[in-house]
C-alpha cells in the first residue's frame, strides 16, 4: 500500500524520485499492492519510441472489471457506486451499489455475448449519459471487446466514420437523448449512420425518452426486452495486459479522426492511481465529474478511476444552464459532493450570469475542485476559487490528453500547491521537458516551448487504431525519443508548468478539440466554395471559437444564406460543435510562394492583434491582407 497514497509533500517528492529513478520497480511495486490480477507480468516495461513500441505489465493476466466491481462488491456490496442524476430535476434520481452494478454489468455483457460479440470485437456506444452507458461501456470490458464511444453530439455521418474505421458491427444507443428543454432522436441518427456503414450493424437499443422510433426487426435488439430473458453473472473474460482496452475518437490536425488505442493494465493502474491522488478521494466521499462520458475524461475519470478505487461516481445527464444555471450548484447541495471535476468553458458560462444563481446554495461539502480540457483563464479560476470553493479548497488544474489516458501535470491538494493558471507539476512517473524548435531543452523561466514526454507512462495510448505509422508520425517524430504533446508550455522559477495551448492545427473550442483541416474539408464540398482557412480565436466563454475565411468561385452570392449553408454542412458532416462563429468571404487568401496559406496572419487577424504581422515579405500577394483586415469582424 505504502506508495499507492500520495497525501503529503515529502512522499510526493520520495515518491516522485524514486518513479524516475526506478520506473520498473516503482510501478511493479504499485501494480502488486494494489490489483486483483490472474497472472503477475515476465516484465515491467519494453520500449521504443522510434517504433512508438510500448508495453507494460507484460504477459500479465487481468480484467479490469474485476478491479472495478467484483473486488468492491465483494467486500462492500451495499457501497453506492453510481448515482445518477437526469436532466430533470424532478425526474427521480437513480443509484447503484457495487453488487447492483456488477449485476447490470453482467446482464448487458451477456446481452452483446447472445448479439455474437466475442473478444477483440469492436462495439460502438452511441448514448446519452445514462446509467446504461457506464454498463455498456463496463459490459465490453467484461467480455473482452472493445469499446467505442461515440459523444452523442457527434453527426450521423461522423459516427459513421469512426464505425467504418474501427469496422464494428454492433451499435448501443437509445431511442433518444434528454439536453436541457431539448430531445435529440439518436435513434434516428444512427439509422442514417448505419446507411453509410460499409459492414452489416446490430443494434441494441436503449429506451429512454420513450419516442417513438422506426424498429428494424432482427437488426434492433430491444434492450427492455432481452435483459429478463439472461442472466446477472457473467465470467470476466481473461484479458492480456496490452490486449486493448478501447478505442477513443480524437481529431488530428490533418485528415479523419484518430483511434487512440488504449489497453488494459497500465490504463487501469494510471487512471486509479491519479484519481485516488489528484482528488485526494477517500472512503465514503461524493465525487462528481461533469464531463460527457463520450470524452477521455469522462472514461478515465467518471468509469475506470473512481469505481476502480471503489469510490461513488455521480453521473449527471443534463447541462448546467437548465433550468438555471443554479443546476450544478443545486446537485452538489443535494448529494453533499466532496470533489467536483469541470471544464473551464462551463466555469466561464456560469460566471457570467453574476452570482446570484450560486447564492443560498450550501457548498460547504466540497473538499477540491478541478478543471480539464483547456487552459483556465486568472478571472475564471478567481471566480471558481472564491465563489465556488469559498476561497478554501485547492483548484487541480489537470492537464492531460486523450492520448496520455491518465492526468499527467496537476497540483495535488494539500501536496503541490496549486497556482492559478498553472496545472504546475509532473505526477508520479511523468516526466515533461520543454523543447526548442531545434529540439533543445529550454531551461529559462518562461519562455516558451514544446510540451514533450521523455519516458513512458502506463496509460499511454499505444496506436492509432488500423494506422500505427500515423501514430508513429504525430506523436514521436519532431523530436527524437520524445513524445510530443502538440502543446506549448513553459515553466516558472519554482519548476511549475504553464500550458500555453495547442501548437497545431486544432483548436481547443469549449473544451473540445476540433482539428480545422476536417472542416475545411467539408466546407470545400460547397459548390460555391473555392478554398477555405480556419483558425481559432479567442472566446469569453469558448475559451476559443472558429472563424473562417473562405475564398468563393462566384461573385453572385446572398452572403446569409451561404453562411446558414455552410454552418449546416458542418454540422451534418461533423457536428453543432464545430460550427463558424465568424465568416468572412474574401478575394483571396494570404498565401506563402509555394502555395501554403499563411494561417499565422489569418490567427492574428482573427483574434484583433495586427499591430505586428511579422515578415509578410514572403507572401505571393501581400496585398490581400489590407483587404482581409478592413474587412474583419
Ligand atoms: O491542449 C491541451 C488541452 O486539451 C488537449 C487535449 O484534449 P483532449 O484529448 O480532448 O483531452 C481533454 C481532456 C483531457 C491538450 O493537448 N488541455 C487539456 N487539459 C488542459 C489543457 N490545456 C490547458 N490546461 C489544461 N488543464
């Protein structure tokens, strides 16, 4: 037990040595401790960034639902698990014990066991936050597939791409989603999804908002229906230590989204340790984390982390506005919430409507608050400090990815004190060193660099899915033997780390990464539409939004149509997420002799700052940037 937890600043700093000292024996000695496993690993760790070759625990035997549930149920079977509060408020809550979610685990896994999934299956999850998403997701686990989940925001026709590109054959949804004063028919979405699927689909469906909805026999399987005819006792599956775990969609800068692989012991091992630790959680506590399943944080920290340290997870179905935006304030009250886990761009949504939905509210349960996702702004994180936790509990502002599994630099409460805007120091194992363009570590006080990894982690993502040199060539080829996080950072003089945002292409809007080069491609599919440059800019409540300058092939165009148009096809192409705050139609675009655009003006113009455009003198057509600027919004 003794280095699984990190509760004072000296077993941090003993601990944090000796994890860069002795990586091997530091995480064999943690993984021993602290899991229920079938088979102890031949070894700790192999490597090769080169080859972007990872494996940890090797040839151990585990099931990470085994860790999850079985061991808790076992030993505190009347333990809550998950409480799961809807989107009304006047909708009844729901809770689980851990023996009553290891039944409902079982009873969806043998579900997909009589739809034919076998191990190493893909299943793809499209739902809404309800309890059946964190089954379903449990219930892959189980049995050995390997799940997929889609956030239920997404279009049919990106769900479509990322069935296609994982080539599962079965699909868990619901017939539709509750979103605020909002349905969304997801059945009808993935209908039109499973149209464009190049391979035959099943599909488990979930009632929840009762609609009706179009039943293909055969193909839909009802879920209501099917769960009394199995048992609640399923065998876990035996699963191999780099047997994948899941897959998880992440826009890259370039081309289609990319299948982040994950796999089962070292993500097991990182996401239970950093949640135990960053939250400092203990027995009995009410942890909440408002993040959508369908994301990396809502796996790793409202599944995998919490239940695996047998903790009680609340799930929240709804948004923060509805029916005021008194509701994240009203559900901490009720559940007497001890840790709360948000996104800087709810923090700010909030925030702006003043403090009157926050007043009378009894906070007083809360220990620590966290934000994800994005860098948080000094007035939100002000805001959050004062008014939310009463000027008396740490903010962990966690910086991590899709790709890291597991939060990577954060304060620990109480261990490593926080700093406003800062997510400030490595945790156990990490090891972050800032890089030059010339791939030189820069060791001054606040200059800016590149945010790279010089070792592995055990929850790191192994590969792109059906694509291992695109993971090979984003992630370790701009600097030998490193792991490049596409983030700028740098440090202040006590070593504390600054994430500055996304080096890239993607553009970080309201917490979501959205790479700009998908949806210039679909803005391109507009017969009208010549060439056209995304960029982000900055947000008060996005943190960024999207604005984009488009080139046309004709000068007879309703400039409010054209915009309605284009927005649409974006949100049928990839989502509402990615929608264009700001359209300008321009002659041209600014455009480098060998043809590149120039995005780094079109950012300067975007986000107001043309006081220095730096060297424009290599520009094909210098003088379109007069016109692009008196013409900006
Ligand atoms: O740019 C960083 C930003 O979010 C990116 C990862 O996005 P995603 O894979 O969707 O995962 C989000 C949830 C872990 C990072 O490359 N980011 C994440 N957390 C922070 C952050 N930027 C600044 N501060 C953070 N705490």
């Amino acid at each position: 037990m003794s280095n699984y937890i990190i509760n004072t600043t000296k077993k941090y700093i003993e601990n944090y040595n000796k994890s860069i000292a002795e990586p091997e024996k530091f995480w064999s000695d943690l993984a021993k401790n602290n899991f229920s496993w079938y088979e102890r690993w031949s070894k700790v760790l192999e490597w090769d960034f080169k080859k972007a070759k990872i494996e940890w625990f090797k040839h151990a035997k585990l099931n990470i639902t085994v860790n999850c549930i079985d061991r808790h149920a076992k030993s505190n079977p009347k333990r809550t698990a998950i409480i799961f509060e809807p989107n009304n408020s006047n909708e009844k809550q729901k809770s689980f014990t851990y023996l009553e979610l290891l039944k409902e685990v079982s009873k969806t896994a043998n579900i997909l066991k009589t739809m034919g999934v076998k191990k190493g299956d893909r299943v793809c999850i499209y739902l809404p936050m309800i309890p059946e998403l964190a089954f379903s997701v449990l219930a892959c686990a189980r049995i050995g597939a390997i799940h997929s989940v889609v956030f239920a925001g997404f279009s049919s026709e990106a769900l479509a791409t990322r069935i296609n590109d994982c080539e599962s054959n079965v699909i868990i949804t619901s017939d539709g989603s509750f979103r605020g004063d909002k349905i969304i028919n997801l059945k009808s979405i993935v209908d039109n999804a499973i149209s464009r699927c190049s391979s035959p689909q099943k599909v488990l469906l979930i009632k929840r908002t009762n609609q009706k909805v179009n039943i293909i026999p055969k193909r839909d399987i009802l879920y209501d229906e099917i769960k009394s005819k199995v048992s609640d006792e399923c065998k876990p599956e035996i699963m191999d230590a780099e047997d994948p775990l899941f897959i998880l969609y992440t826009s890259g800068s370039t081309g289609k989204p990319k299948g982040m692989v994950h796999t089962c012991a070292g993500y097991m091992v990182y996401a239970s340790y950093t949640f135990k630790n960053i939250f400092q959680y203990e027995t009995n506590d009410i942890y909440w984390c408002t993040a959508d399943i369908g994301w990396i944080t809502g796996h790793s920290y409202i599944i995998y982390g919490p239940l695996c340290n047998g903790a009680t997870t609340l799930m929240f179905e709804g948004i923060p506005s509805y029916p005021n935006y008194s509701r994240f304030w009203q559900i901490i009250e009720k559940y007497k919430v001890n840790q709360f886990y948000t996104a800087p761009t709810a923090i700010r949504a909030i925030a702006k409507q003043g403090n009157k939905f926050l007043n009378g509210y009894d906070l007083t349960s809360l220990k620590v608050l966290g934000t994800v996702g994005e860098p948080i702004n000094i007035e939100a994180w002000d805001w959050y400090y004062k008014n939310v936790g009463n000027s008396r509990c740490p903010i962990v502002d966690t910086w991590w990815q899709t790709e890291t599994g597991g939060i990577m630099i954060s304060s620990i409460p109480n261990v490593i004190p926080d700093k406003p805007t800062f997510a400030t120091k490595p945790f156990l194992g990490i090891q972050p060193i800032i890089l030059s363009e010339s791939g030189d570590e820069i060791f001054e006080y606040e200059k800016v660099g590149k945010l790279c990894i010089s070792f592995p982690w055990p929850s790191m993502a192994r590969t792109i899915w059906g694509d291992h040199n695109r993971y090979i060539n984003t992630y370790y080829s701009t600097f030998k033997n490193k792991y490049f996080t596409g983030d700028g950072a740098y440090k202040d003089k006590l070593g504390n780390i600054r994430i500055t945002g996304r080096v890239d292409d993607v553009v970080i809007v309201s917490g979501h990464n959205l790479g700009t080069a998908p949806i210039e491609d679909a803005i391109n599919e507009h017969n009208l539409v010549a060439e056209s440059a995304i960029v982000g800019y900055p947000h008060e409540i996005k943190g960024n939004a999207l604005y984009g300058f488009i080139t046309l092939n004709t000068e007879n165009f309703d400039e409010n149509i054209l915009m309605k148009q284009i927005n649409e096809i974006i949100s049928k192409r990839i989502g509402p997420i990615a929608k264009l705050q700001k359209i300008q139609f321009t002659k041209a675009l600014p455009k480098t002799r060998s043809g590149k655009i120039m995005r780094r003006i079109l950012r300067k113009v975007a986000a107001r700052d043309i006081g220095d455009l730096g060297d424009i003198s290599t520009l094909l057509n210098p003088n379109v940037v007069k016109e692009i600027i008196a013409n900006s919004q």
